[in-house]
C-alpha cells in the first residue's frame, strides 16, 4: 500500500530516549510587521534581538535549505510550532470563526515545541531509502542529515505543508537528523515515507547566540 501524502510539517512525537513527548512547549510572539501566515508543525527560528514588552522572544519561518549552507541564523531552527495562542495584547475573543493559524501581519503569540531532544515526525518529499527491493543493512537515510523543503500551509486544517528533502540527504550540516522511520502499520519505506528525525541545526544548543 503506498504511503499518504498529508505532510503536516514538524510534528513532536517523543523524546530521543524513547519516552512520550507529552511537555507544553513555550509561548514566543509574532509581531505586526511579520507578513507571513504561519501553521502548527512550522519550523520556527528565534529573531535576532526582538521580543514584545514582556521579554517574550519573536519568532519566524526559517529559510528552507539549499543542501549546502548550515548558517544558523539563516538556516537553523529552535522547533516547531504546536498552536496557536488566542491571547497577548490586545486579548483576542475566542469564537468559532477564530483561524487555525496564525494570520500574517497580526500581532500575536503562538506555542513552540523547542526542547532540543525531541524527535519529529515528517514526511519527506521523495524517497530516501535507497533502491528497492530492501534488504536489511541496505536502507539508508538512518544516521545522516537532510534539509528542510518549504509547503504552503493548509487555512482548513492549521497544519504546515513542510516536508524532509529526499534528495538531500547527505553527511553534510543540513537542518534534520535521520534518527528512524516511524514504525506503524500505514507507513512503509518509500515516497512519502514518514521519519522521526532530531533537529541538527538547532539555535538553542548552538554555541553562537543569534
């Protein structure tokens, strides 16, 4: 059966040890000036020295990968948006017309999954497995980096349309690490295939602030 194609961004699914990821996240801020709408799975970076009065620190998209550069502050990232936060000021009235996203160029807050030993689950835009058929020792992917491939994000739903660059995948210091494929019974290696990969390119545990 071949895979679906629903990609729905950065999605958290547990930590690197094995262990549910069942934490919160944290609230950054979306300023006014930011013109672009943004969904939950998201990839997001801290903007560098802005914040809103309280000290809440901005975030943005980041840029997609070429599979070359891994400049942080383009190219890294401190997670994944998990929702978004009907609050800040002014407060926003929750109603059932309220978007499932973040519109561009309004105000407001949205909630980060931005722990740095989560492992996401993404779908990938190709196929980097290998050749077919598999054979055990013979799939690749596992173990290598992989840049991030940007997708129009779903109005309907509120989810990302950001996937894994199959063709990528390669030893250099690209945004993703390959950790495993996501082991359940509607996803096989193949297009579309769904990865838990951990971020490599990551602000958070960079040594330089951005």
């Amino acid at each position: 059966m071949a895979n679906s194609n629903a990609a729905r961004g950065l999605i958290p699914y547990k930590r690197a040890s094995g262990e549910p990821y069942n934490s919160s996240g944290n609230i950054y801020y979306v300023p006014a000036s930011y013109g672009t709408n943004l969904f939950v799975g998201d990839p997001v970076q801290i903007v560098s020295a802005s914040a809103d009065t309280q000290g809440i620190p901005s975030v943005r998209l980041i840029t997609a990968g070429n599979g070359t550069d891994s400049g942080i502050s383009t190219y890294g990232l401190i997670g994944a948006i998990m929702g978004i936060i009907p609050g800040g000021e002014p407060q926003i009235a929750v109603t059932r017309d309220l978007p499932v996203y973040h519109q561009a160029s309004t105000a407001g807050y949205v909630l980060v999954c931005d722990d740095p030993d989560v492992l996401y689950m993404v779908q990938e835009n190709g196929s980097m497995a290998g050749s077919s058929p598999y054979t055990a020792g013979s799939v690749t992917g596992p173990g290598k980096n992989v840049d991030l491939v940007s997708g129009a994000g779903s109005t309907v739903t509120g989810y990302s349309g950001w996937t894994l660059g199959s063709s990528s995948l390669s030893v250099s210091a690209l945004q993703m690490r390959v950790m495993r494929m996501l082991e359940q019974a509607d996803n096989q290696l193949g297009t579309n295939a769904k990865w838990l990969c951990r971020i490599n390119l990551n602000q958070l545990t960079n040594t330089t602030g951005t």
